[in-house]
C-alpha cells in the first residue's frame, strides 16, 4: 500500500464548478499535511497547508480528519487556469522529508 | 532572481558514466533537499540536508551522493548511471527543517540515461 494515496483522474470539469479531491495516507505519526500543485512540466508548489482544524484560502478549502487519515481539498468556481496535478502531501519524518501522493490531474474547460 | 535553481535544465548521458547536478538557493534557507520524480510522475524525496545533519532515504542506493559547498548550494552526485536512473531530479529548500516548513522547488533537471 502507498504511503499516500490519490485517485489519479483526470478529473474534467467545466468552468465554474466545485470539484473535490481525496487523500488518504497510511501514517498515523504523520505530523503535518499540504496540497501541492504541479502544472505540466513545472515544479510543485505549496497551494496551502491542512490543519486539523481546516483552512480556507479564496475558492481553496482543505480539511483534515485524523482519525480516518484523510485529506480532502475543494475548489469552488473553477478557472481554466486551475487545470494542473494536485499533489497530496504529508510529513512524519524528521529532517522535514515530505512524502507525495501521485497527484490527481484536474482540467478545467470552457 | 531566481529563488532555487539548477543547472544543467537537461542532461543526456550514458549508461555508467558519473554526473552532477547542481543546485543554489537564494533565500537564506537552512535546508535543502533532493527529490526524484520518475516516469510515473511520482515524486520521492531522496537527502534532506542542513548544515548539522545529512537525513538519506534508505531506499537512495549509494551511487546517489549530496554535497554541500556552502549553505547556499546542494549538488547531486551520482555514479556509474543505470538506465533507471532518468527521471526529472528537483531541488528544493526550506527556511529551517520544522515540519511545516513551506518548501520551495527549483525548476528541475531533466536527466535521461542512455
């Protein structure tokens, strides 16, 4: 079993939709949880942190709920230049060494 | 003004032969990283590396090795390449190792072996 794990998608919708992403990760001493996003060709980048008592930037909400070790980003209003892999990510190691989901691939269309 | 970067952006080679990889970071940050993301698009973390302690993952055979000049710079050694060594090898870096250090990836170097 992977350490964590993603639907891989594609996920296609269209613009100005809410889409939802699932993370699940097998690590109970996980400490600390992150989506990345990674455009094609790109590197990753933070899209924000997950705290156990959620976080909400702009259109972003993720949620964390430790108890089923599941991760969860929503994205409300859909642009086209949302299109891009979401990476799930999680820590429980020391050194800050971040363990990644496969990535789930979201394309958003006119 | 490139906050983490690497060079070279692509790098073609054959099988056993030795290369580096190098990468600069111009934000001050304490820690720096390796991460192999291969053809599957999964991303692994190999070295986590500050100026007290070098943190590799066990799974990185030994051909793999870090070396850091300066704080500034973590290049990526690696010998006698195998074919399963092409993937795209990032770079990243954090101001310190907490874990929830946001970190900041370079661009990626692009290596096929041949």
């Amino acid at each position: 079993r992977k350490e964590v794990e993603q639907d891989p998608g594609p996920f296609n919708v269209p613009e100005g939709a809410t889409v939802a992403f699932n993370c699940t990760y097998s690590n109970s001493a996980s400490q600390s949880f992150f989506w990345y996003r990674q455009d094609c060709r790109k590197e990753p980048k933070l899209l924000m942190s997950v705290y156990s008592s959620g976080n909400e930037d702009g259109r972003f909400t993720a949620q964390l709920n430790r108890a089923s070790q599941y991760i969860s980003l929503l994205i409300r209003d859909s642009k086209l230049s949302d299109s891009a892999t979401y990476l799930c990510v999680v820590n429980h190691n020391a050194g800050n060494m971040l363990t990644f989901g496969g990535g789930t691939r979201l394309m958003v269309k006119p | 003004d490139t906050a983490v970067s690497q060079t070279p952006k692509y790098l073609v080679t054959q099988m056993g032969n030795d290369k580096s990889i190098k990468c600069e970071q111009n934000l001050g940050h304490d820690t720096m990283y390796w991460y192999k993301q291969d053809s599957k698009k999964f991303l692994k973390i190999m070295f986590s590396y500050n100026n007290k302690e070098l943190i590799i993952n066990e799974t990185v055979p030994n051909r793999f090795s870090p070396k850091s000049p300066d704080k500034a710079h973590l290049n990526l050694h690696i010998n006698s390449l195998e074919l399963g060594d092409s993937a795209v090898y990032f770079c990243a870096s954090s101001q310190e190792s907490g874990v929830w250090e946001t970190q900041y990836f370079g661009p990626g170097t692009r290596l096929l072996v041949l």
